[in-house]
C-alpha cells in the first residue's frame, strides 16, 4: 500500500524548496524502500534547485543517506528488511562492456527505481540522481543500497554516499596517489577535504591545499594537509612549483569545476604528472587550452566519477577505516539540521565555514 511521508522538493528553477506530502509506492521488481536516517545537503542538490543539472522539475532532492531498508520488491536477494545501508548514486548493472571488462566502477548503464514517487495531486518527482532522501523515505533500485556496520553513526555513514567518496576516491582511485608522491587540491570544501584525507591514507609525502578563504585552509590542514595556498593573494601555480622543488606536482585534484582552476592545475602538474577533475562543472564552461602543451606536459587528465569507487567494496572498507580511528569522518559534520531547514543550509554553503549540513530525521 502507498505510503505517505514528508519530504524535501525543489519546484522549479531558483524558487525556494519546500517540505511537501511525497507518496511513495510499494516497491517493485528491483526495487526498495528506504527510512532514511540522515543525508547530507550536497552541492549537487543546490545545483539541481538552480537548474545546473537538466529542467526536469519538481525535483525531490538528496542523495548522500544512510538509512533502514524496510521493504523490498520481488526478486532483491542483495538487502533485506532491517539492513543498514548507505545509498549510492551509481549501482551497477553488471552485464554492459565496462562491468564485463572487469571494470564495474565505470559502469556504462547504472539503474534506479522504476516507479516514480509523486505528490499528492499525481505529478511525477524526479529524485536527485536517482535517490530522493530529503524524505522520511524514499524508493530505490535494491542496488542502490550498500550495507555496512550498523554501529556506524548514519549522519557519518551517509556522507559516503557521495562528497566524502568523491574525494577519497578522487585521491586513491583515479588520481592513484601512491606513497612519497606530492600532491595538490584546488578547492578545499568538503569534496577537496575528503581528497585531501585520501591522499593523506596514500602515503603521499606533500598535500598543498589551495582554496581562496583562509578559514577553508584551516580545515584543510587539520584534515591533513601540509602546505596551503591562499589564491586570491598568491599565484597558486607559482606557489606548487615553489613547494615541490620547482617541478609541479604529481597529482593535481581540481575539487572546484571552472575553468580557471583547471587550468591552474593543468600547468601547476610536474611533467607527466596527472590532474584529477572531480569538481562539477555546470554545462555552459568552456575550456581552452593549447593542444602543443596538452601534448607536451604528457601524463593524464582524468574525470572522476564518483570518486571511481565500487560501492560494494568502498563503503565497507571505509567505515572500518574510520571505526578503526584512521580517517575521522564525523570531522566533516558541521551541523545536523531537520528537513526544513534544508533552503537555509543551501545559503549557509556560501559563506565557508560549512563542510556538510547533514539533515537528521
């Protein structure tokens, strides 16, 4: 029987987001209904309010959650009810060329619920990357859910399912920062933070952090940094190059998405160094660059999705990681608010003191 719970919608482009009645069906084929316990408030929602992601309005917004599963449809073997999961954006299919080829964190042809949650009056809600938990609960394809350690606090759990990955994943899977190796991120919010905290379970010798807010940098630092770098007074190119012998560093993590800062950290990598793209861009930026220097400096430009993580693998791995005191991800909860304070923490993510708002429920 359709269930009918509280949740978080965007309505349209830039108008302020409200708390409405979302109803939610009974889980299908595939399919799992979730209680959410906690999910933090991402940048990627703001983009969707803001229109940066596609106009399919109303939105239900959320999608970095940990919760219960209390239902699943037929045919789901992988979760169960009363299982403590954390929601991923990205579950794979298992039967397209990248999942064949033994590469599933590249997974060509992810899936989500296939019935859509709805308002009151019937209009279909399009949930924020196939998740939708700024609600009581929320539908999602059964391999969405990752189960882990229930001990794990949910408000920590949940920020797995996307920035705090992202990060991490920015460092130890796509930038494949290995022991001794230098490294830079540009941008130090909660994304770059998390690669920062990633490169530092690297090994790597020198994290320079590079943010234009000094409070930012604190932060940074207290994640794990070594070095930081103010660009809206120093040259941050001039200033990697000045802390790494002159030569650039080995990665550089762009945790921003302009065009600006990449092109920083295109020119601030040592020659065949990598640069890592984990900041999302929105879809007007362009960038220029001079082919001769693309192909002279070598080495590997890369995008990461999602931190290239596998869900099933990484999530685990990295609440034992943080049970076992080795990577403190509790440091990245700023706040926990309620489902209708979520417009005041989008204001809030602009002012820089905020790593994540995570709502509670």
């Amino acid at each position: 029987m359709p269930q009918h719970v509280q949740g978080v919608i965007a309505p349209g482009r830039n108008e302020p987001v409200r708390v409405e009645t979302i109803v939610i069906p009974d889980p299908g084929p595939g399919e799992a209904v979730v209680k959410i316990q906690a999910c933090g408030v991402c940048h990627t929602d703001l983009h969707y309010k803001q229109g940066g992601i596609n106009d399919e309005f109303p939105f239900l917004l959320g999608h970095e959650a940990a919760g219960i599963v209390e239902s699943v449809g037929e045919g789901v073997t992988d979760v169960a009810p009363g299982d403590f999961v954390i929601l991923n954006w990205r579950a794979v299919c298992g039967t397209c060329r990248a999942c064949l080829r033994g590469r599933p964190w590249y997974c060509f042809d992810t899936h989500n619920a296939k019935q859509r949650m709805t308002l009151l009056d019937g209009t279909e809600l399009s949930p924020a990357l196939g998740i939708g938990a700024f609600a009581e609960k929320t539908l999602v394809a059964s391999g969405q859910c990752t189960k882990v350690d229930p001990a794990v606090a949910p408000e920590v759990a949940g920020l797995l399912g996307c920035g705090v990955m992202a990060g991490i994943g920015a460092a130890l899977n796509t930038g494949n920062v290995g022991r001794g190796d230098t490294v830079a991120v540009i941008g130090c919010g909660g994304v770059g933070d998390a690669a920062v905290v990633g490169s530092r379970l690297a090994g790597a010798a020198k994290i320079i952090a590079v943010d234009i807010d000094d409070r930012k940098l604190e932060t940074a630092k207290a994640m794990g940094a070594t070095h930081t770098v103010n660009s809206r007074s120093t040259d941050p190119v001039e200033a990697i190059r000045e802390l790494t012998g002159g030569f650039g560093a080995d990665v550089v993590i762009e945790a921003v998405g302009r065009p600006e800062t990449y092109e920083q950290a295109f020119y601030a990598r040592d020659l065949a160094g990598t640069v890592v793209l984990v900041g999302v861009p929105t879809p007007e930026m362009k960038l220029e660059l001079p082919l001769l220097d693309v192909f002279g400096r070598g080495g590997a430009l890369k995008s990461s999705w999602y931190g290239d993580c596998l869900p099933s693998r990484d999530f685990p791995m990295l609440v034992d990681l943080h049970q076992q005191g080795r990577i403190d991800l509790a440091a990245f909860v700023t706040e926990t608010i309620g489902l209708g304070e979520v417009e005041k923490a989008f204001a809030r993510m602009h002012e820089g003191d905020v790593l994540r708002s995570v709502v509670v429920l």
